[in-house]
C-alpha cells in the first residue's frame, strides 16, 4: 500500500472510532437535574447527620407522621445545603437535619393532630417546608455531640428566637455560626427558630404533595 493512502486510511479508521465513541458517550451521559426536581439529599453527600422527628414519636405532636426517615429537598435545596456544610466541616462540625420537605397531606395530618397556627402551618396556605425549600437543622462537632443552641428544636418560646440575649455566651456564638454560615449559602433563618431555614430562591415554589418510597 502507498504510504501516502496508508496514512490516510488509518486516520479515517480513527476518525469513525472518536465519533462512534463521542455517540456513545453522549447517549449514555446522565442528563443535568433540574433546580426543582425532588431528590434524596443522601444520594448526593453522606456528610450529613440524620434525627429526623417526624419519622418517630420524639415530637411536639407525640405522633409518628412520616413514614420513613427520609430527606427530601429539592435539587437546588440540596446543593446549598451541601455547600454550607462543606463550610461548617471545614471547623469540624456537620450538620444535623430535624426535618426537610414534608408534603402536603402530612401537613394536614399535622394539622389535624394540633391545629393550631402558631404551631402549625395551616395546610391551606401551606409552609415553605411543604415547596421543598425549608431545613431545621442544628450542629454536631467532630464526637457527633450537638452543640448546645439553648432549647430543643421545636420548643415554642420566647428563648428559641433569634433575637433572644439572656443566653450563655457560647449558645449566642453557636447560633451565630449557625446563622451566618446558613445565610452566605442562601438561607434566610426564621426569627422565632434558630433550627429553621429557609433557601431564598425556593419561597415562590409551589407546594408539594409529592411522595417517596421507603426502603
């Protein structure tokens, strides 16, 4: 064979072989997950520390609502809660998740158990924690023992609130932290709540009653 065509026939065969390949990749590729589609925040971290109440009696409402212990937000929840977390790991701490997405008909069975507005959202209106945008979280260190925030999450008083001052002074700088990292990665905090946190660009979503599997 002239070396000429020699040379031209095995760049054409590598030629086929690239574009066969590049087919291949973009058939097979994982298309990109839209902000606002529901996903399990642990198929996307493992860094995260789960007591999830309302998948147990341990509750203001002394009542299991949820099936199964599972956190659910949507995507673009999930990305700004992972990226504070990367922040708060950075000193050794992780967060603690209390609850996350919570549909609509366990809103309603919320309600139904305490209906009461200044402990429940009334499900008419529905809470950001029902658009799929909302966290109540706290703090763990690097022992797994949760830093001290003054009250349990959901106690309903005056000195769960942000701007509650006759606390020690490592609870105020504990809740600071909290807050201001929750703040830079897009969260606005609940005056009344230093455990909740809403994502700023998730408060117009619509709510949800979307469900999921248990395992």
């Amino acid at each position: 064979m002239n070396p000429d065509i020699k040379k031209i026939f095995f760049a054409g065969i590598f030629l086929v072989a690239f574009a066969v390949n590049a087919q291949n990749e973009t058939y097979t590729s994982s298309p990109e997950v839209a902000d606002t589609t529901f996903v399990n925040l642990k198929e996307y971290s493992d860094d995260f520390i789960y007591d999830m109440k309302y998948a147990t009696a341990d509750n203001f409402l002394k009542a299991k609502v949820y099936d199964c212990a599972e956190c659910m937000l949507r995507y673009k929840t999930v990305k700004a809660l992972i990226a504070a977390n990367k922040e708060f790991m950075k000193n050794g701490c992780k967060i603690k998740l209390f609850d996350c997405y919570r549909p609509l008909s366990i809103q309603e069975k919320m309600w139904e158990i305490v209906p009461n507005p200044e402990y429940v959202a009334d499900p008419k209106k529905g809470s950001i924690h029902n658009r799929g945008g909302a966290v109540d979280i706290s703090l763990v260190n690097a022992e797994g023992t949760e830093l001290e925030m003054g009250t349990n999450f959901d106690f309903f008083g005056a000195e769960a609130g942000h701007n509650f001052k006759k606390l020690p002074t490592s609870v105020r700088a504990n809740r600071k932290y909290l807050k201001s990292v929750m703040v830079q990665s897009g969260f606005n905090s609940f005056d009344s709540e230093w455990w909740h946190y809403n994502l700023k660009t998730g408060l117009k979503d619509p709510v949800s009653n979307q469900k999921w599997k248990c395992d």
